[in-house]
C-alpha cells in the first residue's frame, strides 16, 4: 500500500482519525483519490497527496582493518577478541594471517 504526506491536517472519517501535516501514512490510492475529492466538495480546500518514496536500505560493506598496520600487541588483543587461538611466540606474519583468517 503507497505511503502518503499531506499539506494540510484533515480527519479520515473512514479511518476515524486525524492526519497531521507532514506525517505519513498509508492508504490506497482509490481512497487517496475519494478523500481529496471529499475534501474538496465539503470544504472548498485542495488538498495534495504526496506519494512518500521508499528508500531501501543498503548494507554498508563491512571493511577489514589493515592488520599490517597493526602492532603485535594490537594483533594478539584482537585475536584474544575474536577467540582466536595463536602461539605466544608467533610472529607478526604470522599473528596477521590469523586475524585475516
């Protein structure tokens, strides 16, 4: 079902509710359509529907941290982080190629 604003505050007596200015909501667009021609014929008023656009959400891209840059014990904390076993003698090389798993 389409989602609407509206400029001006009117009462959906079908709906038995009060649509404010701005706030959104959804109705067919049939009743879109018979609520402004009521509006219209009752009050004088022109009342305009816009059609609010959906935005699809994109996942951002998780990115990896540069482990190069990392020192030893920056790289033994964040395998200690993410239960990563290593050997307490590895090198950094090593400790890198583990953390990029």
């Amino acid at each position: 079902m389409p989602k609407y604003t509206a400029n001006i505050t009117f009462k959906g007596l079908k709906e038995n509710r009060i649509y404010e200015v701005g706030e959104e909501f959804e109705m067919t667009e049939d009743r879109a359509k018979e609520l402004i021609a009521n509006i219209k014929k009752d009050h004088g008023v022109t009342v305009v529907f816009t059609p609010v656009e959906e935005v699809e959400e994109v996942d951002e891209p998780i990115e990896e941290p540069d482990f190069t840059t990392y020192k030893v014990q920056e790289l033994k904390d964040y395998l200690d982080s993410v239960d990563i076993e290593y050997d307490t003698k590895a090198t950094k090389a090593e400790l890198i190629k583990l953390a990029e798993g």
